[in-house]
C-alpha cells in the first residue's frame, strides 16, 4: 500500500509505514551530512530519522547546507 505525501512541494508516492530515514535513501541522500528535515513545519533531530513513520498529506521538508564565498 502506499500514501501520498509531500517533498520540497512535491507530492511523492512512497511505500505505508516508511520511515524518514527510508525516504532519504530512496530519494539518494547517501550522505546526510548537512542535511536537514523538517516534518510538517518541526525540524527532526537525526537520530529522529529512524524513529518518524510518514503518514499521508505530510508535509516533509530536505534542507541540504552549501558552501559558498
């Protein structure tokens, strides 16, 4: 079964029951260095990642930092 949620103001089908973690990989963020996510407007710590289930309509939001002069 999947749910619907959104990504940077993208909707996105993504398997019921998957975790913020899960998402990361399957959208290939490898490297989670400088990265992060808010769910529905809340910043989640990493260890956060593992632990939050998506539900459908939410609002998941990947932040990557940059470097620049």
């Amino acid at each position: 079964m999947e749910i619907e949620i959104s990504v940077n103001d993208n909707n996105l089908k993504i398997a019921a029951d998957s975790i913020v973690s899960d998402l990361l990989t399957n959208l290939n963020y490898q490297n989670t260095k400088g990265i992060a996510v808010a769910l529905n407007g809340e910043v989640l710590a990493k260890d956060e990642w593992r632990r939050r289930v998506l539900k459908s309509k939410d609002k998941v939001t990947i932040i990557t930092a940059t470097q620049g002069g």
